[in-house]
C-alpha cells in the first residue's frame, strides 16, 4: 500500500513521473517488461476510464496509449513486428509516454507553473539501501519503513 500512496503522491503532484525498472542482475539490463504489465493491468481494472480516454483523447495521447498497448503485446509475443525490427527504447520513451496521458487525464496539472524551466525532468537521486536509515525522519531502518513494500 506505501507504494501505491507515493506513486498517487507522484502522479497528483506533477506531470513527470519516473517508472521505477526492475533491473537484470546478470546483464544489468533494464526490464521495462514488468512496468508496462502493470500498466495494462491497471488499464484492466477500469476499462470504461480508459475507453472514456481513449475517446476523447487528442492523436498524441491516442498514439501514445496505442503504444504502451504494443509495448504489451511486444512482451507477450503477440506482436506482429519480428525480433530484427524491434529495436526498443521502451525505458527512456515509457516516462514521456506517462507525461502525455497524464496531460490529457489531468489537465489541471498542466495549468501549474513550473518550478525549474529547464528542458531536462527531474531525476531522483539514488534510493537509500534497506539498511540505511529511512529518509522520513522515523529513525527505524529503510527496510522497516517506507521501503517495507
């Protein structure tokens, strides 16, 4: 559930959200794989929003959207592009992606002004390790607190 209220904290606070990527311990490859599975996933739990959306949308929301929905297909094999013309950056295309629909879903954040005005989104920096302490100020160790999820 903690990670479920930041990412709601994230998506109400700005148009950029950072996908967090599970990461190939062998081959340190990003996995975008499991993102977008949950991304469809959650696209399943209110069809009727997303149709909604995807209806009243502009063509750069619709294409986006179009796009997160082939990324899927891609993952499951039931994409019709063979494996020579896929040549994906799906990690760096996927935040740019989130920041469209979020436009369109949620104008209202869209009418903010911006804090920096720099073309370059804000990058996290590096998450704490589970031993070290949690950055909420609890004294407890990360593990136990905000990275319990």
């Amino acid at each position: 559930m903690a990670h479920y209220n930041s990412v709601v904290e994230a998506i109400t606070g700005s148009l950029w959200v950072e996908p967090i990527y599970e990461v190939d311990p062998n081959s340190d490859e990003v996995m975008w794989e499991p993102w977008v599975v949950g991304f469809t996933r959650a696209m399943r739990l209110r069809p009727q929003a997303w149709s909604r959306l995807l209806d009243q949308s502009d063509e750069e929301t619709r294409e986006t959207m179009i796009f997160l929905m082939a990324l899927q297909d891609i993952y499951t094999g039931q994409s019709k592009f063979t494996d020579d013309e896929i040549d994906l950056e799906a990690p760096d295309l996927i935040p740019n992606c989130v920041a469209t629909i979020l436009h369109q879903s949620r104008p209202e954040l869209s009418l903010r002004e911006p804090a920096n005005l720099s073309d370059v989104p804000f990058k996290a920096g590096p998450r704490p390790g589970r031993n070290d302490p949690c950055s909420c100020g609890s004294g407890r160790k990360y593990k136990k607190c905000c990275g319990r999820h």
